[in-house]
C-alpha cells in the first residue's frame, strides 16, 4: 500500500509539472496571483508528502537513509498538513475572484480565515499535544484532533459549493462544471483520506481537477455580457493585450450612447436595456470583420479583424446611419445618440493601461456631448494623468500636511500703495510641484472633498489674518478663494460667521473670491449664503470675469464688491484693438455698477501702464510681486512701510 502511496504522489508531481509548462497567460491578472498561490500550495503540499511517503517506504522496506530520519519525516507530514489546508481556502478565494464577489463585512473576514487559523492553530499545537499526528517506531499515525483538519478542509469545500450556486448565474456553463468539479473531487478526497489512513489521494484530485479547472475556465472569449450576450470588457482587454503584446497592428471604432442614463430613469432599466440589446445586435452583425465587445452600459468597442480590409470610416458611417433612426419598444420610438472614436495601435497608443486610460477619457460624456466623432489624439492623456493624481491626493491632502499657503500683495493703482493681499492655498504635489486652487478645487467638488478641503483652508486663513497684525493698519482686504459646493451648502454661512466670530476676524477685512461657474450653479442655497455673508460684512469677488458664462442679472444678485479681469484678455488688449475695447467696455460697465475692477496677471511694466490708463482699480502680477509666505509678507509689507514713511508704496 505504501508503494502505491509512493507511485500516487510521483503522479502528482507529474501532473503539476505538466500543468506548470502550459502557460497561464489567459488568467486575468487580478485572478492570476491567487491561481499561482494555489498552484504553488498544491505542488508543495505533494513534494512534501512525496519526502514522507519515501521515508515511510523505506522503514517498511527496513533500511535507513536521510529520508527515514523521524525529523524529516516529522517537517516533511507537518508542511504537507500546512499545504495542504491551505489549498481549499485558496480555491475558496479563486472562486470569490472568478464570480467578482466582494465581501468587506468583518463576518466574511471571519468566515473565509476563521476556519483557516482553527486549523492552523491545531497543527501548531501537535508538536506538544501530538494532536494530528506522531510518529511511533517509524510508523505514521493520526491524532485524536485530526477530525478538525479534514472538518476545515469540507468546510471550504461547502462554502465554495454555496458560492457557485447562489451566482451560478453569472457564470458560463463550462466555468460552473470547472468550479463544481473541484468542490466535489476534493470532497471525494477529503472523505476517502479520512476513511482510511493508508490512502494519499487528496493531492491527486486537488491537480487533477487544477488542470481541468485551468484549461477550461479562463479563455479570452470565455466572458459575455449578461444583458447583450457580447463579450464584455474583461474577454476585449485580454485579446488586446495579446493583439499589442505580440506587436500586431490594433484598430478599433469605440461608440458611446448618450441618454442612456435619462431612459434608465424615465422608462425603466429594463426598457433601456431592451434598447442597448438592439444596438448590440446591430454592432454584432455590422461586418464579419469586426468583433463586438460591451465595456460598459453605454460603452461599445467593435475591434477590426487584423487581416480585413474594412476602414473604420465605413463602420462609423454605418453607425451613424443607423442611430439616425429610432429604436422601438413596446411602448415608444427613442433616439439613441451615438458618438464615435477610432483608436488605432501603435499610432494612438502605447499599451493596454494607456488604451484604458484613453476610453475612460472618452467615456466621460461631459467632454463630448453632443458630437459625432471625435479623434483619439484630441484627449489630452497626460492631462487626465496629472487629474486623476491630484484626485488622489486630495483625499489626503488634508490629513498629509501636503497645503501650502502663499499670499501675493495686490497694489492699489490710484495710490501705488499695496493694501491688499490675495491668500493663495496651493498643494505640494511631489510629481506636479505647487498646485493652484483654480485647478484643484473643480476636482475636490467631483469627488467630495471640497467643503472639508475649504473649512481647513478657511479656519488656517483666518488664523493668520489675526495672528498677522497687519489687518487695518497694512492690509485691508484679504482676498480667499472658495469652491461654489462650499457656498451650495446650507450651513455654509453659519460656519464661516462662528469660525470668525472664534477666531476674531471682522468680516470687513475678509473677500471671497468665486468663478463665473457660480452663476451657473445659482441656487436658493447658494443666493442666501451669499446674502447672510454679506449682510454680515464679508465681501465677494468675481474672477476672471470675461472668460465664459456672463450674466449681466447676476452681477447684481451677487452683491460683488469687485470683478477680476481675465489675465488672457487684459494681457492682449495693448495689441489687439478688439481685446482693448472689450477691456475698456468692461471697466466703464463696472465704474457704472459701483463695482470695484482688478487686474490679474501683471508681469510687466507696459502692462501695469496700461491697466492703470483704462482705469482699473487694483493690480496684481509678478512684476509687483512673487507668492510670499506668511512670515515673507509680514516681511515685505513692514519693509515698505519703514522705506517709504506711512506709505506702502512700491
């Protein structure tokens, strides 16, 4: 019997070197590292148990080598038990990964690893309690506690079982054979082995069902969408990744279906999806020579074949042609706008992260709306690199110290003293250097962080303005910018009314200044915020005044104390005749409204000369001054004010 423990194991070790030549590339990558853990777990727990039954063997045999030593034969059961357990609870977690099951819950935790760590606890103790196994006279034999080692071993082998049945759903018929066969082969052995002592059989089953499992369960087409029946996105990043990894000329047409989430909502999502099974169906009979794919719910790639002659110029006019018409329901005829991007590899891309990269871009309906075609090298990557950076570092911006506040003075053009100053909150970014409030703040509001970004920055501004000492003797405006979802926010005006009042800032000495995109976002919560700040004596200024949306109405709801002028225009208009008479017009517009003007940008005496003849009101530039820190400001406002007498004259 012992010899057939033998000749079983070498079997094993067979098999899994056979398994091991066949390349995994088509395991998914996030899949894959659990595959070869559960590879390596298996291979070891046989080579282990290969050394135990040899020195076994060789007892029985009566003669003595290294490997009937009762150390190695000790270490050599004891890795195999270590392995071994470990190889249900690996295929526990593949099975987790291969039906995308996430589960975050501290019972799940305790579920998956609780059995493990009984387990491992028991193996732990057999040295002292000889609780699994001992060895007596060179003899193998099983301890009292052995039954919990093979009770965690079905256990794992239940809980998968459960797994594959409730989502058996979303899984192709071959991957539920794949999954279920290795549940019930390593059932089977469980129950065997613990029947009788003399079998070694887990193992064998364990690689045998791998190699089934391997084989039939990860192919590149094997991944389909449940709603149109394509291949989804996972089954198109795998064949494209090939496709680019063996350096073969990739074209694809991406098409993305606007109104999409409007019909989710106005007819229900199973009407929507009715619709995008016609659209789908349409894609997948277009050409014998473009595959269909689905990457998202509106989000459609049809790959061309490498080898056909068709042009993306006839599938795109296809498509066009097509979502010109309606498509039916039962109870309505709805329009599916369509958009189109063609993408080919190596011209547009470089690998599959920069494609990704590059359909996510498109994705993004507010970039696009309303176009028909749009060409892959107008989305600009590395700009959607330095976003998505700066996204993730304002979650942690706050808690990371990564702020740095500068201050630049601003000059009065009508007494050439500096009586103001423009607070400046930048984030240090490693990779990007400082990183100003316009560019930052429009991407706090998309993912949150804004309102508690902006409190952090407003309590640190109002520390320093009090601290300073220069409020109403050197400076009496502190200008600070704020992100309209902090003024969308109902509480908004009273937490800025008590920080002052703790912090004992007057009102009159604070401006805040906002985007022209507030008006667009003009709301009741917004228009009353706006009316308590003001009417407790804070001031609000608009900036870059004559760069998008202008509303004549709002200049006055707003209550500004003052516009800022755009730095592109103001910095043209010295040579550009239509640039200065729209600079003149909006300076006029203002003296009119009692509104105060600024201008931004001076880095140059010409300019300065020139902002001061149209009859702006302040300037603000690096040719007066670079962004100072807080200690360099108190520095540059006491040094004028010993040079030039009262004044602060430049």
């Amino acid at each position: 019997m012992k010899i057939i423990h033998f000749d079983i194991d070498a079997c094993v070790l067979c098999v899994l070197i056979l398994l091991t030549i066949i390349v995994h590339k088509s395991i998914r990558l996030h899949q894959n590292k659990i595959f070869l853990c559960l590879l390596g777990s298996v291979t070891l727990a046989s080579f282990s148990s290969l050394i135990a039954s040899v020195g076994q063997n060789g007892v029985y045999l009566g003669y003595s080598n290294t490997f009937t030593d009762p150390g190695i034969m000790y270490l050599s059961t004891f890795a195999y038990m270590l392995f071994h357990i470990a190889c249900p609870m690996l295929f526990f977690l593949y099975v987790k990964a291969v039906l995308n099951i996430d589960s975050n819950r501290f019972s799940d935790t305790i579920l998956s690893y609780g059995p493990l760590i009984v387990a491992y606890t028991v193996l732990v103790l057999t040295p002292i309690n000889n609780g699994l196994f001992y060895f007596r006279a060179g003899r193998y034999y099983r301890g009292e506690y052995m039954w919990i080692f093979y009770l965690v071993a079905v256990w794992y082998s239940f809980v998968s079982l459960n797994y594959i049945m409730l989502y058996r759903a979303n899984i192709r018929l071959s991957v539920f054979i794949s999954l279920l066969s290795f549940v019930f082969f390593d059932g089977v052995g469980v129950v065997m082995q613990f029947l009788s002592s003399d079998m070694v059989v887990e193992s064998f089953f364990s690689a045998v069902t791998m190699l089934v499992l391997y084989i039939t369960i990860e192919r590149p087409g094997d991944y389909i969408d449940s709603v149109t029946g394509l291949q989804n996105d996972y089954a198109f990043y795998v064949n494209i990744a090939i496709r680019i990894r063996r350096r073969r000329n990739s074209r694809m047409v991406v098409i993305s279906l606007d109104n999409v989430n409007f019909l989710d909502n106005s007819i229900g999502m199973d009407s929507t999806s009715n619709l995008l099974t016609q659209a789908a169906a349409f894609f997948e009979k277009l050409s014998k020579s473009a595959v269909a794919y689905r990457l998202d719910r509106d989000l459609f790639v049809i790959l061309i074949r490498e080898d056909a002659r068709l042009t993306h110029m006839q599938i795109m006019d296809a498509v066009r042609q097509r979502f010109a018409a309606p498509f039916r329901t039962d109870r309505y005829d709805i329009m599916l706008f369509d958009c189109s991007m063609y993408v080919s590899w190596p011209d547009d891309v470089k690998d599959t992260e920069e494609l990704k990269q590059l359909i996510t871009l498109f994705a993004d309906k507010d970039r696009h709306r309303m176009k028909h075609v749009i060409q892959a090298s107008s989305l600009d990557l590395d700009q959607d690199r330095r976003r998505r950076s700066i996204d993730r570092l304002l979650h942690t911006a706050i808690s990371a110290e990564s702020f740095n506040f500068k201050y630049q003075p601003v000059k009065s053009a009508g007494t050439g003293r500096f009586d103001s100053v423009e607070l400046k909150p930048m984030i240090e970014s490693p990779e990007f250097g400082m990183i100003t409030a316009g560019e930052y703040f429009p991407i706090a509001e998309d993912n949150g962080t804004a309102v508690p970004i902006i409190k952090y920055i407003l309590r640190v501004c109002f520390e320093y303005i009090h601290d300073c000492g220069l409020t109403g003797t050197d400076i009496n405006e502190y200008a600070i910018p704020v992100p309209n979802a902090f003024l969308l926010m109902r509480s908004a005006a009273s937490w800025v009314l008590e920080t002052a009042l703790e912090l004992e800032v007057d009102p009159g000495f604070v401006t805040f200044e906002i985007s022209e995109n507030t008006m667009i976002h003009y709301n009741y919560a917004l228009e009353e915020n706006i009316r308590a700040l003001h009417k407790a004596g804070f001031s609000f200024m608009l900036t870059d005044y004559g760069n998008g949306y202008t509303d004549a109405e709002m200049l006055i709801k707003m209550r500004l104390r003052e516009v800022a002028l755009n730095r592109d225009l103001l910095s043209s208009a010295p040579v550009s005749p239509k640039a200065d008479t729209l600079v003149k017009c909006a300076v006029d517009m203002m003296k009119g409204l009692s509104i105060g003007i600024k201008a931004y940008g001076i880095d140059s005496s010409e300019l300065e000369s020139y902002a001061v003849s149209v009859g702006v009101d302040k300037l603000q530039g690096f040719a007066l001054s670079r962004y100072l820190s807080g200690a360099d400001l108190v520095r540059f406002m006491k040094e004028r004010r010993e040079n030039n007498g009262i004044g602060l004259l430049l």
